[in-house]
C-alpha cells in the first residue's frame, strides 16, 4: 500500500494460468463473492485473486499493473475520479447484472473512464488497442460492459473498439460469446480472464493486478 506514491491497496488479480473464475456464467467474482480468493497480498502471484477490498475499500482511482513487475508501475491509470468514492465492485456493478445468457451490451460501452498508460502496456496481453480510437470508444479509455456486433466483448475494454479497433475483445473479462454474455448458450466460442482476443492463445507468463485509491 506504500508502492508508486502510496496508498494504493490491491484488490484483485486477473491469470490465465488456472480457471476462467473471472468469466464464470454465473459472474459470481464480479457479483457475488463474499471472502477472499487465492493470494491477496502478493502482487507477484500468477493466480486468479479477489480480495474482500474488492467490495470494501472505497476510492476515487483504480491502475493495472503487471505481476513480473516488482515496482508495480501502472499500465494503466484512471485519470478523472472513475470511482467516485465507491468501491470496484459497487462501481461495476452499477451498470447491471449480465449472468448467464443475459447479454450486456449491443454496439456500444455501457460505461467508461479516462486513462494514461505507463510503463509495458504496448507489450501486455489486452492492450492491444490501446492505441486505436474507433466506433464505440476513444483510445485513452478504459470501458465497461463493452460489445461490438453482438459477437465479442469484454467487461473492461482497454482503449477503442469497434470495426477499426479489432471490434471488442481485448481488455479484461473478454468474451467472443453471442451477444456478449458470460454465458455461451450456442456453441463454445471463447473467453478468457484478460487477452488481446478471446480466441487467442492466452499469455500465461504473467498476471495482471487490480487497485485501488
């Protein structure tokens, strides 16, 4: 909580190297969890992760770093009190509750906050488009409940999307689920923790940390 300027308390932690806890059909991490998972207090872990500061620790900023790095230089950081002094999971879920089948968006984000990227986000999985402004949302965005022609999205978007930004799936949550859903009730399409693109093969060298401020 002392690391990059201070104050910064770590909340959760995205991996693709163990199960798809953050894209259950359910969104039960995202909803529901009520004690803690997986390693809390050690950003270099390369598992899944939520911390009861998920749902507990207000602020007015979040940042996403890299596991593998040991000064835990922010991605990226929200920039324009995103949090509004609620917590991460009161803020996402304010947009509504899309488990199951329940489709979250159609062409468009539900939600989103200004951003500054730092430090090897042009390298990091599910930065991909950090770079790009398109249809559903400028580069220096992060959005929430992303869906680009009700074929791919994700819950949190990194930079733009649409159809000249690789259409929705790069970010955190991503899913190439019909009408952007936890659940995929056609066919077994694609979804992953966090990734460029939902079909891809997933980094597994790597975590990406989420906290709060």
């Amino acid at each position: 909580m002392t690391e990059n300027g201070g104050g910064w308390t770590l909340i959760a932690r995205f991996s693709n190297g163990d199960g798809k806890n953050w894209m259950r059909d359910d969104g039960y991490w995202w909803y529901d969890q009520r004690s803690s998972q997986g390693q809390t207090t050690n950003p270099s872990n390369n598992y899944d992760m939520v911390s009861p500061a998920f749902w507990l620790v207000t602020g007015r900023e979040f940042k996403i770093t890299r596991s593998d790095d040991s000064s835990h230089t922010a991605l990226l950081r929200t920039t324009s009190n995103c949090l509004r002094g609620r917590t991460f999971r009161s803020m996402i879920s304010s947009f509504g509750r899309f488990t199951g089948c329940t489709s979250w968006a159609s062409n468009r984000c539900r939600g989103s906050c200004s951003v500054t990227y730092g430090g090897l986000y042009r390298s990091t999985s599910g930065f991909s488009q950090a770079r790009c402004s398109s249809n559903i949302q400028r580069s220096s965005n992060i959005g929430f409940w992303c869906d680009w022609s009700s074929g791919d999205g994700a819950v949190m978007m990194i930079g733009g999307g649409g159809s000249g930004c690789q259409r929705a799936d790069h970010g955190i949550g991503i899913t190439e689920n019909n009408d952007s859903t936890f659940q995929d009730c056609s066919s077994d399409i694609g979804e992953l923790d966090f990734g460029n693109e939902a079909q891809r093969t997933p980094t597994t060298q790597y975590s990406l940390n989420l906290w709060v401020r």
